[in-house]
C-alpha cells in the first residue's frame, strides 16, 4: 500500500485489513477519532508504537506528555507541522512492511 492508497482509505467506515496496529492508530487519528487513535497506540511499549504516541499527544496539545514520549520511541519531536509528521509517520510504517 502506498500513501495515496491509505489516505484514499479514510474514506471508509472500516480501516483496511490488515494493516499494523499503529497504522490503525494513524487511520483513525486521520479520520477525526483522536481518541480511538490514542487507545490504539496506548497499549504496546514498542518505540514505534511509542512514536505514533507522541506524536498523538503532539497533536492533542500536550507536550510535555509528547515529549516523554518521543524519547521513549528514542527520537526527538519533530520541527514539521502535524500533518507533515501524521504523513511521515504514515510513510515510514508503509516502507517498513
């Protein structure tokens, strides 16, 4: 699947088949459902899983909560605007399976 494809998703009631649960998080977060999204990502301790956490709380406003975050998926928060991190994020988890 490529970008194009899982933004084209959002469209639909159902996020694809599938997909990692972390993209399921960004799926969600991408069709307004923040907390759904952070349900998603609030579960597992892996720093990809933690990556999509921050940049939820990130996203959510809340950022000395994001940036605990970030450190535990081992990055730093980004200098990009929401949007150009949720694609980023969205990209990479694409590239990596």
């Amino acid at each position: 699947m490529k970008l194009g494809q899982f933004i084209a998703s959002l469209k639909d009631k159902n996020p694809p088949k599938g997909i990692s649960s972390q993209l399921e998080a960004l799926w969600h977060d991408g069709k307004g459902d923040w907390k759904k999204a952070h349900d998603l990502a609030d579960g597992p301790s892996d720093q990809l899983s933690a990556r999509v956490h921050a940049y939820l709380h990130r996203k959510e406003g809340d950022l000395w909560n994001a940036d605990y975050w970030y450190k535990r998926s081992g990055e730093s928060r980004p200098d990009l605007s929401l949007n150009e991190e949720w694609k980023n994020l969205v990209s990479r988890i694409l590239d990596e399976t």
